[in-house]
C-alpha cells in the first residue's frame, strides 16, 4: 500500500505550514524524517508532489488532488476513531427510526439537533412507514426505534412503549367535491358512493392494515399520508387525515372538513423499541419522548 494516514498527515500539514520544517515542528518530528516521508511518497506513486524551486513548498496539481481527496479520508478517519470510542461507551455506531407517516418528519427535527448537541458520534436514519408497517419495520429489525405506531402492538413480542398521545383523524374533501353538496352529517351510503384516497401500509411480514374504507367501495391508493392529502386537495377522492393536517388546509381554503355520522375514535400513537437492545442513543430518545411537550409537538 503506498497511501497511508500518516503520509496524509505529513502532506496536509506541509501545506498548511508552507515548509517542511514547520510541518516537522507541528508533528514533533525532526525535518528529515518529513522529508523522507515525502520521498517515500513520491518514489512509491512515482509522482513529483510538490514544486521545490521556490522558497515555499507548493503542491504540484497531482500534489493537489491527492492531497484534496486526502483530508476527506483523514476527516472520515478521525470520524471513524470517534465512533469506535463511542460505541466502545455504549453509544450505538447507527439509530434506525422508523416514522409513521402519521408524524411530519418535520416535526422530529428540533428532537434529532437536541441529540447532536450531544456530540454521541452516532449516525441517525429514518424511514417513513404506514400503518402496520411501523411495527413491522421494528418486529423484523429494519429500525430500533418506532415513533407514531398505532398503539395495538402485534401479539406475541415483548416491546418497551411510550404513549406519545392521540391523533383526532377528520373526514374531508376538496371543496368543489360533490360530496360537499351532501347533507351533513354523512351517512356511510353518501360517502361509499365517492372514491376513496388511502395510504398503501407498507408491512413487509406483518399483515397489512387498512382504516377509514367502505366495503365495494372505490380506492385510490396512495404512497404517503401528504401524497393522500395531495390527492384530496386535487378532489379525486374523499377520506380522513389526521386534524392537523386537514386544517392546515382548510385554513388554506384548500380542503373542507365535513361531519360524518360514523367518525372515527382518535388513534393512540406510541414510541415502541426491543428493550434487549436498548443501548444510549435509543435510551435517549425514549427519555425525550416521554417528556408530554415533546411528545404534544409531533402531534400538534
């Protein structure tokens, strides 16, 4: 291997100090070996990395590039130290979040600057799920963490929750719908006779779940809880959004809320985990999560 760390180091502070000999003081090493350093470089790339015929040590272009792709090796590097030591204190390397699409992933954003603020080295990936596809992500070890499942864990495993509050889901339409020039409250006859949006549940082992549908009735079926209301928003079909989400839009003038003569009970929503792989990051964001203000801003 002719690249290593420490050959990287001795270029990169060469051109930081402008010679050798303050690179040299920099490393606590004596001008020689830098210099040697640098030749074994050279000789071993069979390259001239810097321009010696002025006062000050210059990087040739082939200096600059190596030298350039080099600092992104020494910083993913000095990364990689700070993680290992991380995870040796207990922090894990990566926290896989699995986010009902119930919950705007907006709203997780102060959560997740709170826990950089920590300085834990650990890498955060969320993905959004629907429905049963929340649990399933955590039942077949896709995520560590759920945030938004439907309060109904499946049976037969053992998780930690914390209860994050209820979602109150209404019944709407675009305002131009026909359905709008229904006698309100709607009867379910009213509602069956217009297509319905719905969110695809994105369980891969799990069964998938369905809410909110009429038996024959027609269904567009849709990839996210904002595409449904999209869908809604351009009237090609009726159903029921979480409140925050349909008045958002009705304060827009883009949807109308309408009474329903069979509304749907709020949903429970909890934060889940496997306790047998609680390690400090998911403790964290357990502990947060239980504070009620963070828990009534992913809701709001």
């Amino acid at each position: 291997m002719k690249l290593s760390l420490e050959a990287l180091q001795v270029l990169d502070a060469i051109d930081r100090k402008g010679s050798f000999a303050a690179a040299a003081d920099e490393l606590h090493r004596v001008p020689s070996a830098v210099t040697y350093s640098v030749r074994q470089l050279e000789e071993g790339l069979a390259v001239e990395l810097f321009d010696r015929r002025g006062h000050r040590a210059v990087l040739t272009p082939a200096g600059k590039e190596l030298l350039s792709e080099g600092r992104r090796l020494l910083q993913a590097a000095a990364d990689l130290e700070c993680r290992v030591q991380q995870v040796a204190r207990g922090w894990e390397s990566e926290l896989r979040i699995a986010l009902d699409t119930i919950v705007g992933i907006d709203r997780m954003f102060g959560l997740v600057e709170e826990f950089y603020r920590q300085g834990t080295g650990t890498r955060l990936r969320f993905s959004h799920e629907v429905f049963g596809g929340t649990w399933d992500a955590l039942a077949s070890g896709r995520s560590d963490l759920a945030v938004g499942a439907p309060g109904d864990a499946p049976a037969g495993r053992n998780y930690g929750m914390q209860s994050l509050g209820r979602a109150q889901m209404v019944f709407v339409a675009a305002p131009f719908h026909p359905i709008c020039r229904e006698p309100q409250p709607l009867a379910d006859e009213a509602i069956q006779a217009h297509r319905a949006v719905s969110v695809a549940d994105t369980s891969r082992l799990l069964p998938p779940r369905t809410a909110g549908l009429l038996s024959g009735q027609d269904v567009l079926t849709v990839p996210s809880l904002e595409a449904k209301a999209a869908a809604h928003v351009a009237g090609l079909g009726v159903g029921f959004l979480p409140h925050w989400i349909a008045q958002r839009e009705a304060l827009a003038g883009r949807l109308a809320i309408l009474e329903v003569a069979a509304p749907r009970a709020p949903i429970e929503l909890v934060a889940a985990w496997r306790p047998a792989q609680e390690g400090k990051a998911l403790h964290w964001f357990a502990q947060r999560l239980a504070d009620p203000l963070v828990a009534a801003e992913l809701l709001s």
